[in-house]
C-alpha cells in the first residue's frame, strides 16, 4: 500500500469516526431534550414567540390586515425602524424611516412631522426583528400612546403586493 493510499485511509476512517460523533450527539441532545420536563420544541413556529416577545415588552402588535385598512384610510403613519440601506432598498409607501439604532440622529426630523394623536405602527423585518419593538417602546415613553409593531412588516407587506417604493437616487 502506497503512502497516498494509507493517508486517504486513514482520512476516510477519520471522516467516518467524525459524523459518528456528530450523529451520537445529536441524537443524545434530541433524547435529553425529550425527557426534560420542560423541554425546547425541536419544530415550532416562531412567528407566535416572536408576537409573544413583542407584547412581553409592553408594545401592541396589530396585523397585517389592520395595518393595510390604516394604510388605505390614511390613518397611521408607518416608521421603519430598520438601518438607511435596508430602507433604501425598498419600504412601504409613505414610511418614514427611523432606524431604531440611530434614533438620537434622526428623532428631531421624524417628530417634526408626526401628529401625536397619530397612529404609530413600526416595523422591522423578519420574525425575530427587535428593532421596531425597540422604537414602539421609545415612542410610548416619548408620549405616543397609539403606537403598534407590525411584527415581521417588511417581509408581510412585500409579499402580500402592497405598495412599496424605493429612494430614489
């Protein structure tokens, strides 16, 4: 047996012993996982938790169906809390954008133009997006009393065919 022949054997071998580990841990995680009172669900919809998270925060979540008789009354003004360049690459029609890590920058412009009265609704993207909680929480101890999370808005509003736009320029 040649020297390459040895050195593929014995990667091969390796190989093999590695995805065995793999396996037994999984499956030993998977098996500990199951008899753990209180164990982690291994499938889930996440959507729900993330809902759960956002009312935990003491913020209300309104859905996209409300979200869209708003948007067509004319009724809320729409805050996108995600940074400049995602709000760039496309937004809902009409949003202004206050990225919810910038909002020492950008809040004297934005409050310029909103209504305390108004209806807030923020929105970020993705199910796990804290962003737009983060800002719903900042308006409320700013003194905006209506101000709702479209929990995963960007993501919702896009796919549904509602009106977006993009910057221009």
């Amino acid at each position: 047996m040649t020297n390459f022949q040895r050195s593929q054997t014995t990667w091969s071998h390796a190989f093999h012993q590695c995805l065995a580990i793999i396996l037994i841990g999984a499956v030993a995680g998977l098996l500990m996982n199951w008899l753990q009172p209180a164990s982690l669900p291994v499938f889930t919809d996440w959507s729900a938790q993330a809902e759960e998270n956002v009312h935990a925060d003491g913020v209300d979540t309104i859905t996209l169906d409300e979200a869209r008789n708003h948007f067509t009354n004319q009724t809320a003004i729409f805050l996108d809390a995600r940074p400049e360049d995602a709000y760039s690459l496309g937004h809902i029609k009409g949003a202004l954008n206050l990225p919810a890590n910038d909002i020492d920058a950008r809040y004297a412009d934005v409050l310029a133009v909103i209504d305390p009265e108004a209806v807030i609704i923020t929105y970020c993207d993705g199910k796990a997006c804290r962003l737009s909680a983060d800002l719903a929480k900042f308006m409320k101890s700013d003194g905006f009393d209506r101000v709702q999370v479209l929990v995963d808005g960007w993501s919702l509003w896009n796919k549904s065919g509602l009106p977006v736009e993009e910057n221009e320029g």
